[in-house]
C-alpha cells in the first residue's frame, strides 16, 4: 500500500511518499480503505518538530490524523456488522492515516450517513472534535451567551462558529477582512477583521472566548471577558495563563477521539446544520503541496487528498 511518511523533522520535502505492509485489525479494531484524508496544523507542526520536545523520530512516521473510507475488515472483539461500512475516523495520537490502509479501533469511527460524501465526512473529525470539546463540553454554551471565537475561517474556528450557532448563542467571529463574507455566511453574528480593528478594542463583556490561537492572542483576549467568563483554548502557542487576575477560568481542551462526538456531528452534516467547507480537493500526489498550503496559516475551512475514487480504485 502507499503511505505518505516521515523519518526526520523538517519542511515538506521530508514527505516520501513511499510502500508498506498492509496493517491487520486486531483485537477490537477495523481495517479501513481510506477514500480520503484531511490536513489539519497538527500535521505539519508535528512534521516540523515543534511538537517534538527534542526527541527524534523513533522510525518513520506516517503523517495525518482523519479520514473517511469503507471498512474492509474487523479484528477480534470489533462489531462484524461495521464490515463494509462507509466510516470517518479520527486516530489515536501517534498513529497516521494518509496511507491507502489504516487500523482504527472501532470506538474511533463512526458510520458515515447517506448524503455525506466521503471529502466532507473526511474533512470534519479532527476540526469538529476540536471545536465540539472546548464549546459543548468545556464551556457548555448555549442559548444566549456571547461567545468569540478567533479565527473564524479556519478549519476548527468554520465548525465552531455553525456549533456555537446551533446551541443558541450569540457568535463573534474574527478574520481577516477578506475572509469577512465567508465567515458571515457560515452564520457568525458580528464578524471583526483583525487586520482592520484590533477584536479587544472591538468587544467586551463576552462569557466565553474560544482561542485557537494562543500568545498575543490569547493574552488581549483576557480584556473582552466578563468577571466569571471562561477561555477554552486548544494547543497552539504557548500563552500564559493570567485567569485569577482577571477573574476567569482558563480550560486547555483535551481534545481526544470520541465516537458520540463524531456520531453528533456527522448527525447535523446530514440534517444540513453543519457545513464543513473544503477550500481545495487534490490528489495524494500533492501531499507536500497540501502541508505548504496549511502551513502558510491562510486556508479558508479545510484542504482534502483523495486516496480513492468513488468506485474504491486507487487514485491520485
């Protein structure tokens, strides 16, 4: 099988594209053939070394952390009823899923409903999951509540923006002024172009800040917090956490695969109150190029790779 893999940090020019064994379902666990992946900042940061804390690779390392595909068989122990399923998945930390099969355990995916393609139901687990725990489950907004959420065209910020919308609250996004329509199309209720009006200067108040930016950011977001507000960030930048002097919670999200979660979701996909926009769709051939293109930090929503076409042929 191909796997797009890494044995060394640094640029995309570390990416080989290269064969391997097929992996075997073991005990609880799926075979999947992959139909398509998506790239996520995870990936790259991971590819870079930032995540790494000065330890070298091990061995080589396959790159990415979702996808979509058909299951093509179940190990010990896993529901044999999943076998020939359309499923999304997010994987376990330390394991990659741009190879044309992967090894998930079953609690790791979730059945794909008829109407959701395959590149839509790729590109979600990890950016909806991302925006699912700090929102829902963290912060538990809801009806009413002024929620900001930082960078609104993004991937994780394009989700959390529909989310938070869903469970009544009132959305404050931010985004580039070019990305100002798209992001009010996604339903955000006020936007803020950081590159024209500084958002602390903008907003105040709020009960929550969803930051998925960290450092400065998340430093001035501090301001536009109301005593007893609540910041849920995710990992990004390192940032210092100045909550007792402002009178507010600061929750760093665990963000872990979880079937209910991506069950929930595919839910509202399929229900139409959940669009996940795909900016670009290529072939597995462009997987330097789909790093570089995540890594400029100027995708709008998510970039898919295609493993396979619709009648599960190899592609790209």
């Amino acid at each position: 099988m191909r796997a797009i893999q890494f044995e060394q940090y640094g640029g995309p020019d570390v990416l080989q594209l290269r064969e391997a064994a097929p992996p075997a379902a073991g005990d609880g666990a799926v075979a999947i053939d992959v139909h398509a992946v998506s790239v996520n900042p995870i990936d790259w940061k991971i590819r870079s070394g930032r995540m790494a804390g000065g330890a070298p690779l091990a061995s080589a390392m396959i790159t990415g952390r979702d996808g979509s595909g058909i299951v093509a068989a179940t190990g010990p122990g896993a529901d044999p009823s999943l076998a020939g399923k359309r499923v999304a998945f997010l994987a376990p930390r330390g394991v990659g899923t741009w190879a044309d099969r992967i090894v998930m355990p079953q609690d790791n995916v979730a059945i794909v409903p008829d109407g959701v393609s395959f590149t839509d139901a790729a590109a979600m687990p990890l950016a909806g999951t991302s925006a699912w725990i700090p929102l829902v489950d963290d912060a538990k907004v809801g009806p009413g509540m002024r929620v900001l959420i930082h960078a609104g065209a993004g991937g994780v910020g394009s989700l959390g923006i529909q989310i938070a919308r869903a469970r009544g609250a009132h959305v404050i996004a931010t985004c580039s002024a070019r990305n100002a329509d798209f992001v009010t199309s996604l339903g955000a209720n006020e936007v803020i172009a950081y590159d024209r009006t500084p958002f602390e200067s903008a907003v105040s108040g709020l009960d929550v800040v969803f930051d998925t930016m960290g450092g400065a950011v998340h430093d001035k977001s501090y301001k536009v917090l109301k005593r007893g507000g609540q910041m849920v960030c995710l990992m990004a930048e390192p940032f210092k956490d100045r909550a007792a002097e402002f009178g507010v919670t600061v929750t760093q999200a665990q963000v872990l695969p979880r079937r209910d979660i991506l069950e929930a979701l595919l839910k509202m996909m399929a229900d139409g109150a959940l669009r996940v926009p795909v900016e670009a769709t290529l072939p597995l051939s462009e997987y330097r190029s789909a790093h570089e293109r995540s890594q400029s930090g100027r995708t709008r929503g998510k970039i898919v790779l295609m493993l396979r076409n619709d009648n599960g042929s190899l592609a790209g």
